[in-house]
C-alpha cells in the first residue's frame, strides 16, 4: 500500500510543477506518467481524469491551509486578535506553499471553480470568525461571503508579491498588511 501512496504523492507533487510552470490546460497526461515516472493508467487509477486531479489538488490545498487556520485560531483572544492570526497563518502556509497557492489560484480562476463544499468546509473556522464578529459587534455587518472573500484575496495578494513578483517583504510590512485588511472589516 505504501507504494501507491508513493506513486500517488510522485503524480501530485509533479502535477503541482507542471502547473504552475505552464497552466492545468498545458500540462497533458501522458507528459505527467512521464515525469512522474509512472504509467498514465496508475494517474488514472487515481484521479478518474485530469479535472479530478486538479480538483483534488484544490481540496487537499485547502484542507492542509485550514489546518493552518485551525491551529491559529486555538488561541484565546478577542475576535480581532484572532482574525489576524488567521490571515498570518493564511498567508504563512501559502507563502511556503508556492506551487500550492499556484494550483489554487488557476483552479479558483477556471472553469472548473464553482461552490466548493470541501472549501466551505475546510474554512469554515474562518467563516464562524467572521459571524462570531458581526454578532458581538466587531466587525461590520455585511455579507459574511464578501469578508470572507476580502481575507482571502487579500491573503493571495500578498502571497502573489512574494511569490511571483519575488519582493522581498518584511515581517513588518506583512503585520501592516493584515491590520489594515482587519481595519476595513472593523466596525
């Protein structure tokens, strides 16, 4: 069993780099089982076709990014505090994750993104945040959808600097960049 799960992790991991160096579209099968190493019938014994695959490198992205969310939010702290939290270990699991927040990124920007309940469910940590801070009152009622957007994207838009654009940001200027995405969520 061990073996597959090794194929299995080899197929990933290289779909990850042909994706973020030339898009899901231009990243064939038969061109994956190659660098891979593996035949293109154990990619399908996996993934049933190459839309499942991306979908579940999606999935799995954000069920490892909301572990992250997760673990921020353990800690105590008034709503405020541990929204920032939650957008450090946003962007600190996708900073160090490029190839991740690539995939992520095309996948949130095909076709192929609709609702995504594994998403909703793997956020859903944050998405009790937010109403957790509409109803005491620090945060602004508005759609809990369009804040929850709002911390991601801006989330991605950092990550994006630093990872595409290759600026060099400061611990400082990161801070400032999450207070200031809590300020416009703030009452």
């Amino acid at each position: 069993m061990a073996k597959e799960i090794s194929r299995r992790d080899k197929v990933v991991n290289t779909a990850l780099k042909l994706i973020s160096n030339g898009g899901f579209h231009a990243s064939p099968m038969s061109e994956l089982a190659k660098l891979s190493g593996v035949a293109v019938g154990t990619i399908y014994h996996h993934f049933p076709s190459k839309e499942d695959l991306f979908e579940s490198l999606y999935v799995e992205t954000c069920t490892e990014a909301a572990r992250a969310l997760h673990e921020s939010l353990s800690v105590k702290g008034k709503e405020v505090q541990r929204l920032t939290q939650a957008w450090l270990a946003l962007y600190g699991y996708f900073s160090t994750s490029p190839l991740r927040y690539l995939a992520v990124i095309q996948y949130r920007n095909s076709p192929l993104y609709s609702k995504n309940k594994e998403m909703e469910d793997a956020f859903s940590a944050l998405t009790a945040l937010l109403k957790e801070g509409q109803k005491t009152t620090k945060f602004k009622k508005m759609n809990v959808a369009f804040q929850f957007e709002q911390v991601l994207s801006s989330v991605f838009a950092v990550v994006r600097l630093k990872v595409v654009e290759k600026k060099k940001i400061s611990e400082k200027e990161i801070r400032e960049m999450a207070d200031a995405i809590i300020q416009s969520i703030r009452k």
